[in-house]
C-alpha cells in the first residue's frame, strides 16, 4: 500500500484548506494519508512516501514563507524522488504565481515528478471550485 503525506504552511488558514482538501482526494482512493504542518514535519516522512504534496501560499516578495517551509525545501535537495509522485499548491493574493513557477522548477530540479506540472494555485481563501480542484488533485496524486 501506498504511504501519502501532505506537509504544508499556512499563516491564515487558506492554504490548510487546500491541503485538507487534497487530503480527501486522495483518500477517496483508498490511501493512507498524513496531513502534516511543516513544523512538525521531518525528513524521513518525505523519504518513506511515495505520494508527496507540498504546500506553501506565496509570501516575502514571491517566495516561500522563510521560516520553516523554504529551509525545510532546501533539505529535500538530496532526496532521490524517483518512484515518487508529487504536487505542489498553494493560496496567493495580489501576484501572477511567481513564487509557484519557481517553487515548481526548483523541485523539477531536485528530480520530482510533478502531477501539475504548474502547481495548483488559488486565489486567496478557496470556493467550492477551488476545493473541487484540490480534491481532483488529489485525485490523480493517488493514481501516480
Ligand atoms: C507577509 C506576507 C507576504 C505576502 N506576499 C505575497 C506575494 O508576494 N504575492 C502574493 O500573491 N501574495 C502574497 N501574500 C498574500 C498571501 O499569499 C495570501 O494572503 C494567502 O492567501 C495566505 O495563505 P495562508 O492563509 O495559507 O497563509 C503575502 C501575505 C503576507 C502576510
């Protein structure tokens, strides 16, 4: 069976929404998956699953929040993710997603294999649609 975890930042809670989300998606599939916040996150909870996503609202000037989610990014930079699946989402207010077309290279660099290529981003607190879309997501996560 297929381990899942979803590790995410979130200061206002738009993007936990996502992450729960996408949470259901993949459930749906009959996986087991572990919603984490970055804070309590490590990296062998990276290394031992093979359905991955990382969540992080764009913060600073179109980047990720510094504290704990870009230090904990910059530690995935050794991991070998092949045979791993992974997606990258996350809420946004007033940019054009520059943080995401970054954040998506960066991890296509590392080596992972990204469902969306792009990344789901959403605007500010997610709607219904919004929330459709993460759980899609999570969705065709649990597929690989
Ligand atoms: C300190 C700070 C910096 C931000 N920087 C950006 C930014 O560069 N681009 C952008 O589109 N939104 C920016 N935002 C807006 C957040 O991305 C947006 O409010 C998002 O919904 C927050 O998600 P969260 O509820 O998961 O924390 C910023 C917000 C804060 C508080």
């Amino acid at each position: 069976m297929k381990k899942a975890t979803i590790i995410y930042w979130s200061g206002t809670g738009n993007t936990e929404m996502m992450a729960n989300a996408i949470a259901e998606g993949v459930k749906v599939n009959g996986i087991d998956v572990e919603v984490v916040r970055v804070e309590d996150a490590n990296k062998d909870m990276v290394i031992n699953s093979e359905i991955l996503a990382f969540g992080c609202p764009s913060m600073g000037i179109e980047v990720l929040e510094e504290e704990f989610m870009e230090p904990f990014i910059e530690s995935l930079s050794d991991i070998d993710f092949s045979g791993k699946t992974v997606a990258l989402f996350g809420s946004y207010d007033w940019g054009d997603g520059e943080w995401m077309r970054n954040w998506a290279e960066r991890m296509k660099q590392y080596g992972a294999n990204l469902v969306d290529e792009e990344g789901l981003i959403i605007h500010l607190t997610p709607d219904d649609e919004g929330i459709d879309n993460c759980k899609a997501l999570g969705e065709q996560l649990a597929r690989g």
